[in-house]
C-alpha cells in the first residue's frame, strides 16, 4: 500500500501534465514555506496561477473539489503571498485553481477562490 504523500505526488504530475495539455506553462510544484505548499505554480492566459490538486478514488467521501476548505484556502492565500514576496513578484495578476481528480476524471476550476488571509 503506498502512502498518501506518494499517491497525492503521482496525481500531481497527472495533474501537471493535464494543466500543461489546457495551455498552462508549469512554473514550479511543491512550492514549501514555512506556511505551507503550493502544489502547482503556473502561468496560463496571463496570469501567475496558484493550483490546489485534490484526488479522490471515488466519491464516498465527496467530491474532491468540495476538499478546499476555507483553513486550506489561507493556508494557500499565505503561501502564495510568500511566494510573491520571496521572488520579487509585482504587477502580475493572481488566480487560485484548483484541479479535482475522482478516478480517472479530472476537472479544474479556474478561479475556484479569492486570496483570504
């Protein structure tokens, strides 16, 4: 049985290269801080993307885009804020994804939350 850290690794890649297929350029995963991570930084149609990737075998436990709860949403609000800061980043719009895999099938929403703090 694989541990949850290597299974949410493998569904990141699967998620990066599905975000690369819709026309994101991947710019780093795994970003650590001392406030958390970021799974996926990319830039797509203008903007510096924030992706949260969520994966469920299937739905007995919900959805996995319904996963985000608002304690993750600052936890990635205050990541993101650091990532900015840390190289210098200004004048570039942000978005926050966020990528669900159930199974085989995967959707993103764009835009899935404001920066919260």
């Amino acid at each position: 049985m694989k541990n949850k850290r290597t299974i949410g690794s493998n569904y990141e890649k699967i998620a990066g290269e599905y975000l690369e297929k819709q026309g994101y350029q991947i710019v780093e995963c795994n970003f650590y801080s001392r406030f958390g991570e970021i799974d996926i930084i990319a830039r797509h149609q203008g903007y510096l993307v924030f992706v949260e990737v969520k994966y469920r075998e299937n739905d007995k436990s919900g959805h996995p885009l319904e996963a985000v709860s608002v304690s993750k949403q600052r936890t990635i609000s205050k990541c993101a804020f650091y990532y900015l800061q840390k190289y210098k980043v200004q004048e570039e719009s942000v978005r926050f994804d966020v990528v669900g895999i159930l199974g085989d099938k995967i959707q993103i929403v764009q835009n899935a939350f404001d920066f919260i703090m």
